[in-house]
C-alpha cells in the first residue's frame, strides 16, 4: 500500500486526488491540508511515503514547506504537482528537496504512474519539466557578469526595493511570502557578492539596460 499525502488548497483539485488515490488499488490518502502550516506541524508524524505539493498556497509555499520539512520526513518522498512550470519553480523545489515534479494537467492514470515511480525509486517528471531540465544541462556554459546572473524575478525585485518599497509591500505585490522575499534578496546579494540592499541597488542600476521597465 502506497500512503500518500496532498497539499492543496484548491478543493476541487485536492479532492479529486483524494478520489483517484483510494479508488486505486494499492493506493490510499492517509492526510491532506489545505495550507503548508498544517503539513509543517503534522506531516513529519503521518509517515506517507508520497507527499503531493503545491506551489502557491496561502502562507508559506510548497517550496519552503518541503525545505522546512525535508529532514523530519525521511521517508516521504515529495513530488510537486503545481500549474507553474518556470525553470525557477522548478530548480528551487528539487533544490528544496522535492523527487518528482508533476503539472496539474496530468491525466488521472498518468499521476497514479508517477507516484509508484517514485515509491520505487525513480524521479517522475512531466515530459515538459524534464525537457526543461535537460536544456538548462545542456545549454553552454557562458561567463556572465553578477548582474547578468539574476533571475528575472530576482531583476524585478531588486527594482521594487530601488523604488523604496518594503518587504511586506514586495511580498504582497509579487503575491509572495515575506520568507520568499527574504530568500531572493540573500540569493541576489550572493550572486552580486554585496552586503546589503544599497549595495546591490548601485550594482544593478549601474547597468539600467538590465532593469524591466
């Protein structure tokens, strides 16, 4: 029996899963949670051996939960199942710990799939994920500048923060957590090789051709 649990918010989605799993032989739901809190405090004592994520739920994402979580959940197994397939996505959950990386437009034979590839050791990926995976290996590696490094969210947020805005206002305004905020601005100082946000505003807008309008 493959235990698996669902962090969604979404309620049709989440229970449509809860559907396709216990009307799957060998299969059973064993927890879901609507919010990444919830899976912080309770899934570490559930025991899945699958842990179904999202990425975008209220509070905390499914990225940081799973990097919070990872640890304490040495045998679960967690595999995002998200509608967002951007590289940026993508890299920081399996950095964060994530095994597979489903989109929600999988078919219902296709998830059941997935899961048991990945109890069995294996790293499901939908086919567009992987392709993703695969170029960004592939791609020629090219000497680049700090600032050239940058993410594209990483360039709008380092815009914002020129603009004076705080964390809380950027958070809101990218629809993001404060936490995420926070993570971006450590990651945009490291790749600047900067100390703090005055530094790293200078750097960038020294090359203006770089900052989105």
């Amino acid at each position: 029996m493959i235990r698996v649990a669902i962090i969604e918010d979404i309620s049709d989605i989440r229970e449509g899963l809860k559907l396709i799993l216990n009307n799957t032989e060998g299969f059973e739901c064993v927890a879901s949670y609507t919010n990444a809190e919830d899976a912080v405090l309770n899934l570490p004592a559930i025991n899945a051996d699958v842990a179904l994520m999202d990425i975008h739920l209220p509070g905390m994402t499914g990225i940081e939960c799973i990097a919070q979580i990872n640890d304490k959940c040495s045998n679960t197994q967690f595999m995002i199942f998200s509608v967002y397939d951007d590289e940026e996505y993508i890299f920081d959950a399996l950095k964060a710990g994530a095994s597979g990386y489903l989109l929600k437009k999988t078919a219902p034979g296709k998830i059941i799939e997935a899961i048991t590839e990945l109890q069995n050791g294996g790293s499901p990926m939908s086919a567009s994920i992987a392709r993703k995976v695969i170029a960004a290996f592939k791609s020629p590696a090219k000497k680049e500048s700090s600032e050239d490094a940058l993410t594209t969210r990483e360039l709008e947020l380092i815009t914002l923060l020129s603009k004076g805005l705080l964390y809380k206002e950027i958070a809101d305004k990218l629809s993001i957590t404060t936490g995420t905020v926070k993570q971006h601005i450590h990651n945009i100082y490291d790749k600047l090789h900067v100390q703090n946000k005055t530094e790293a505003i200078n750097k960038v807008f020294n090359k203006e051709s770089k900052l989105p309008a």
